[in-house]
C-alpha cells in the first residue's frame, strides 16, 4: 500500500509480525547515493520529522518510520523500552534491505540511537543527536512535563496540532510508561563506547536540553562535533529544518 505525500512516500511492512509504516523519500535522485533514517522522540512520529525529511530528499535517500506503537504503525499491547525500540528499528531496516545508515534523531530518538549504535555498530555510519534527553538533573515526570510546556511556549504554533495529534495517538499510558523507561536509560554511561562519528545538535532557546548537559553528551562521546541553532527551540527537526539540514550536510560531507 503506497500513499504519495509531496517528496515522501508512505510504505507498510510487516516486520516480526508487527505492521511499520515509514516515509520514504522518492524522485528526484538524491545527489549523494547515501542513506539517512530519521528517529522520532517520544509519543511522536515520522510525521514530527517531515519537515527536516523533506529538505533532506534531494540530497540523501531518506528513511522516516514509525517505531510500534507509534504514528501509523501498530500499537502492541506491550510497551518497548528504549532497546526494543532500538531493535525493532534494527529489524524494519533488515526488512527493507537498508544495511547501512546514518541516523538522525530528536529526543527520545537521541537515546534509540546511542543503543542502536552500540548493539547493532555494524548498521550505522553516523549519528547526528538532536536535543538529546534525558538531562540527569530532570529525571522526574513533573521535571520533564514543566519544561516540555516551557519548550511549548516557544515553538511554532504550527508545532501544537501535531503534538496533540501525536500524543493521543500514542495515548497517556504508553508515553507515561515510556518516560519512565527513558529516565533508567542512562544514555551518559554508555556515550563513552559509541565509536562512531556523531554530531550533537541543540537548539538555543531548548529548556528540555541544557546547554550544560549538551556539551557533556558531545564530551563523552569519543568522535563527536558539537552545533548550537540559533533562535531554535527542543524540537529543531520541525521549527528550523533548513538549518538543521544545512549542519547535518556539512557533517556527513566532511566526516569519512
């Protein structure tokens, strides 16, 4: 089942009998024969990530799915914890025959790939980390609740209807449950072994990302870069793609 939607595509497949759906980049070629997969953040989906996908298209092939439970996919009663989410992702890409990628994440995503990177090293090339959570100082659901309605109050408005979209779908139970996972996923003991080139993106005006806790993500991984966004808020994927596209360019043109 095929639905066209401007430069993407959206496609279903069935991966460990769970139905995935997934934004695929179509014509015009891309200049780089180059794969890059975009990871959602909590409660959200490939949707949340358009913005940035679409600008990405004419230059990578571009991948958007919606991890289960999420989006479009299925929703199994059973909630992932960051490593499922992380291996249900490794298996959609052995499905599609996509071997290897550079990964892009916003969020939650941000903690997907680092496990990504570490279990599965031999399918990823590159990581770019945008707005990683979770700082270690706000591990509490009432800490992260006060600065995603902080984080609100200075995205687009356009940002509103999709994140209320996105959440309900997803539902209170399985974006409370997977907070909380997130919260034991502590991604700064595991950023030492990611052997990977990576970039740490943050946005200036991010209250869910300190600037403090960005700089410590990108001192602990061994191959990192770090970029700030001038102007941008958490979710720099939708409020500033341009820019955003602009710096992961650089990145994976430069990196070998």
């Amino acid at each position: 089942m095929i639905q066209q939607i401007g430069k993407l595509e959206s496609k279903w497949t069935i991966v460990n009998g769970l139905s995935m759906h997934a934004r695929i980049s179509v014509d015009p070629t891309p200049v780089h024969d180059f794969p890059v997969v975009l990871v959602h953040g909590l409660s959200v989906s490939s949707g949340y990530m358009v913005p940035t996908a679409v600008h990405l298209a004419p230059h990578y092939r571009v991948y958007a799915p919606d991890l289960p439970g999420y989006g479009k996919s299925t929703k199994p009663p059973h909630i992932l914890t960051v490593p499922e989410l992380s291996d249900a992702l490794a298996a959609w890409m052995q499905t599609i025959g996509l071997q290897r990628a550079a990964l892009v994440g916003n969020s939650l995503g941000c903690q997907t790939i680092v496990d990504f990177a570490l279990r599965y090293p031999e399918r990823i090339t590159h990581a770019v980390l945008v707005g990683p959570t979770m700082d270690p100082k706000a591990r509490t659901v009432h800490q992260e609740g006060w600065r995603l309605l902080l984080d609100m109050l200075r995205e687009p408005l356009s940002l509103t209807p999709v994140i209320l979209r996105e959440y309900t779908a997803a539902g209170i139970r399985r974006t409370i449950r997977t907070l909380r996972d997130a919260f034991q996923d502590r991604m700064e003991e595991h950023l030492p072994s990611v052997q990977i080139p990576t970039l740490v993106v943050r946005g200036a005006r991010d209250p869910i990302v300190p600037q403090e806790w960005a700089e410590e993500v990108a001192r602990l991984l061994p191959k990192s870069q770090f970029v700030m966004i001038p102007g941008a808020a958490h979710a720099v994927n939708f409020n500033s793609p341009r820019k955003l596209v602009d710096v992961i360019r650089a990145f994976l043109e430069d990196t070998p």
